[in-house]
C-alpha cells in the first residue's frame, strides 16, 4: 500500500535500519558528552537503543508523541507522555548532554514540540526531509519531502497493517 500522496517508495530493511543507525552513532561519536538519550516513540525506539549501545549511554527516556495516523497521513500532533524531570533537570536543565533520537524527521512538527521541551539537546535521526531537516543537528540519508518511508516494522511481503487495526471491528 503507497501513500498516494508520497509518490515515491523508499523501502528499508531490517538490516539497511540497522546499518543506518549504526552510521547515525558514528557521526555523533565524539560529538559530544551525553548523559542520556531521549528517544522519540515509537520510530526512535530502535535506532536509540542502537546509538546507546554503540555510544554506551545507558540512560534511556521516551517522549511519546503521534504524529502519524493510520499509516498514512500526518496529522495533529498528540503528545501523550513528555520527558521525566530527572532528565530534563540534567546538566542544569534545558538538554545540554541530552541526545534525542529519532527515525525520521519530515515536516519538523514533532522536533519543534520536543525541542520546546528540551531546548539545548542534539537532535539526531536516521532520515530527514527537506521541511525538517532544519531542525537536526545529525542525521545519516536525506530523502526528497515526496518520499514515503516503508520502515522495516511496516513490511513484511507486502504492507501489514498492524495486528490491532485487524481485531479491531
């Protein structure tokens, strides 16, 4: 199933994820002094506990934001659990040694609402579009705005909607 609205396909493997993520932890190498990670839920989720492990941060938090609907679309953002305050007051407040991570930056809708949260952080994802890329400090591959990312969670040997859209009736 493509986006009809994101005429171009970029599919990515499981591996080609993992070897991006990777990619994305080599930048930030020598980047900085993190205290901890702030992934981004859910995409951030894999690529974060990527980059702490090859960065050897062992503090890991969410923000969990939705920005996507039903696969297809970008709608209004809902913010439904912000960053805990042990992380946010780290290093004197603002995200100085926080990293947030995440899969995708697109519009730039979500990083604007976490960058309020967490000012002085580096923003790092795997991709960026055009719109959001402002808003990263790091990211591996930028891929043009009319791109639909197929995530390797996303696929199997066609779309699969997720298990809970096929209970539900």
């Amino acid at each position: 199933m493509e986006n009809p609205q994101q005429p171009k396909a970029f599919p990515v493997s499981w591996d080609q994820f993992h070897r991006d993520s990777r990619a994305l932890a080599w930048r930030l190498s020598g980047q900085g002094t993190w205290e901890a990670i702030v992934c981004i839920t859910r995409g951030g989720l894999v690529p974060a506990a990527i980059v702490a492990r090859e960065l050897g941060i062992r503090m890991i938090e969410t923000v969990c934001i939705a920005s996507y609907h039903d696969y297809e679309e970008q709608g209004d953002l809902q913010i439904i659990k912000t960053v805990g305050e042990s992380v946010v007051n780290l290093n004197g407040g603002q995200g100085a040694s926080v990293l947030v991570i995440d899969d995708l930056v697109d519009t730039g809708k979500t990083a604007r609402v976490v960058r309020d949260m967490l000012p002085d952080a580096h923003f790092a994802t795997v991709y960026a579009k055009p719109m959001g890329r402002p808003l990263v400090d790091t990211f591996v591959t930028e891929v043009s705005q009319d791109t639909w990312i197929y995530f390797p969670w996303d696929m199997g040997w066609q779309f699969q909607p997720p298990i809970a859209k096929s209970t539900q009736s």
